[in-house]
C-alpha cells in the first residue's frame, strides 16, 4: 500500500487533536534509574515548546522514546494525533528531528548531504533541497564542504535535512549548543519562523534564557520528572516584579510609601528601596510612587523595573521543590 493510501486509511494527512505531542505515564528506566519519570506531556500544535532541565534530567532520552530510537518501559504517546508506535510511520513522515548533533559527511558539500538524505525519503523530498537551503540560509555556502561549516551552520543543515520532510513536527534536542551568539540568534529568529508557518517547534534545552525567548510554551523537567508545563505567561502570573530605588532617607521613603499604600512589599535596602509587586502593576502605578517620594522630600536618583524572568521562577519552584523532600 502506498503511504497516500495508507494515511487516507488512518484519516487524512494529519489525525485529529489538538496536540502535536501528547505522553500519558511516559516511562525509561536504565537498570535501577529513571531517566524519563512518569511524563505527561502536551503540546500543542503550531507554537514553540521548550523542554527544559538541568543536564541528565532525561531530556534526550524522551526524544529518543518519542522518535522510537528506545523503547519505553510504560506509558501511552502520540505524535500529530498518531498513536505510537502503532501508527509510527505515518507520524514519522511528518516529524523531523535532530537529535544530539547533526552528523554529515565531512567531505561532501552540503547540498551533497541532503541529496543523500533525500535519496532515503519519498520522491518529493528532492525537489524541496533547495528551498530547503535557501530558508535556512545556506544557498550561498550549499557547494562548500560541511568540514568547512561553522557549528552554527551544521545546525542550520541539520534544520535544513529536517526540511526535506516538509515536517509539520520539528524536534531539536539542544538546537542552542555550541552556538556562538549570532548562532543562537539565527536559530531563534528560523525557530520563529517556521512556527510562523504554523509548523510545532520542540526543542530540548538546559539554558532557561534561550528557552524564555524562544518559546511559547514550556515543560520544566528535573530528575526525568515534568515538575510544571503551561504557556510561559501563564507560568509567570503568579510571579513578582520588583521595582529597585535609589534615593535619599530609605526610610523615610518606605513610611511614605506604605502610609499611602500603593500595595507591594516595601523593603528598605542600603541606597533606597524595592518594592515587589505582582506582575502586570502598571507603569503609572509605579510613576504614581516616585511622585509621591518626590512630593515627600525625597531625592530619587534611580528607578528601575525588573520583571519576572523565567529563570527567577525556574529557580523559586526547584528551591521549593526541594525544600518539600
Ligand atoms: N543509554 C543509556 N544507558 C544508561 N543510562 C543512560 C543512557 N542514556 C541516558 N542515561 C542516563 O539517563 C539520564 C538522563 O540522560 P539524558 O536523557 O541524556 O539527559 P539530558 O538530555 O537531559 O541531559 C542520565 O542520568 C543519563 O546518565
Ligand atoms: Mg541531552
């Protein structure tokens, strides 16, 4: 049977439901350890979702059971709607994924590489090898031998090969690694592009900032466990932002301040104040407190705003996770 057919059978080019990946009690163990603990994954389709942890939290190792490189040990996954590894065909015909680091003949040129991988796809994955070096950015180095590449440009081939699928699933397991930080800034921007193309995203990755700016959805993984998942503004909603002055007679200040109750906690610090408010507190709000210090007598000499990073939260959830065992 043809693969056409056979996803006709299985219900059109894609199946149903609103998640590109979805684990139900997805388990690996290596002997008496757990790499991948439990997961419940869901990711919705057309956005772009970080899987975030420290190293050896098992982030590669759920690519690998995802991808069917490994077997799981329990649990139930499904890729676009496809149950796997009943139906892992017709899913991997539209995932591409990198998985570690790319890897490519050395001494063939780039476009040489992916004529070979294509040779290994369906018929029409050849005709898509030079779009695909052209959205990555790669024509004009396409004739170059790959031991000639930057990091950054195996990267970009490695998204290129992934192409060649016309994948409606990317999974990038550490995209970011090794990448300077112009690197890191293409591949946030093509990241952000092929989201735009209503394509899923999946990256796997241990550094919180890249994954803030990168993603809009995120799974934090520690110890094989998904200790939270949700969109990053939500994940954020219960979080602070702080507002840093400096001025004259702290506290004084903080009298002022609290006497008028403008909310927020008011803690008196060697040169001025911070104030921690809930996130979203408007910017008149905070223009309305340096009035009133100002009304007050007080000589402000600075005022800055820092919001929320995902990184302060990462931090605030594993302490407290810690403290709980
Ligand atoms: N093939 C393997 N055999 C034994 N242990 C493994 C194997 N692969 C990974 N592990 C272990 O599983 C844990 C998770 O590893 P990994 O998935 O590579 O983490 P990450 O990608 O988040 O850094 C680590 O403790 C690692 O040592
Ligand atoms: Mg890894």
């Amino acid at each position: 049977m043809s693969s056409a057919v056979l996803e006709k059978v299985a219900g059109g080019a894609d199946a149903d439901g609103p998640w590109a990946v979805e684990t139900h009690g997805l388990t690996k163990r290596f002997g008496e350890s757990i790499a991948v603990n439990s997961v419940d994954l869901r990711i919705p389709r057309g956005c772009a979702f970080g899987y975030l942890g420290p190293n050896g939290a098992g982030k590669t190792t759920l690519i690998r059971v995802l991808l069917g490189l490994t077997r799981a040990d329990a649990g139930t996954m499904s890729l676009l709607g496809y149950p796997v590894p009943r139906h892992r065909d017709l899913a991997l015909a539209r995932v591409g994924a990198i998985v570690d680091e790319p890897r490519f003949h050395g001494h063939l040129t780039g476009r040489q590489n992916l004529q070979i991988l294509a040779a290994a796809r369906e018929p029409a994955a050849r005709g898509r090898i030079s779009a695909a070096l052209e959205r990555v950015g790669l024509a004009h180095r396409a004739d170059d031998r790959v031991s000639k590449y930057s990091m950054g440009m195996r990267q970009r081939l490695g998204v290129a090969a992934c192409l060649l699928g016309d994948p409606q699933l990317l999974i990038l397991d550490e995209p970011m690694n090794g990448l300077d930080p112009a690197g890191m800034h293409d591949m946030r921007e093509m990241i952000h592009s092929l989201v735009a193309e209503g394509r899923t995203v999946v990256l796997s990755s241990h550094l919180l900032d890249e994954v803030e700016r990168t993603c809009d959805a995120v799974a934090i993984v520690d110890r094989g466990k998904v200790i939270r998942q949700g969109p990053i503004a939500e994940l954020l909603a219960g979080t602070s932002m702080e507002v840093e002055i400096d001025c004259s007679a702290p506290e004084a200040a903080q009298t002022l301040l609290v006497r008028e109750n403008r909310g927020g906690r008011v803690t008196v610090r060697e040169q001025g104040l911070a104030i921690a408010l809930p996130t979203g507190t408007s910017h008149d709000a905070i223009a309305e407190m340096n009035r009133i210090l100002v009304e007050g007598g007080i000589s402000v000499y600075r005022l800055e705003v820092n919001q929320a990073s995902l990184e302060s939260w990462f931090l605030e959830v594993t302490s407290r996770l810690g403290s709980e065992e």
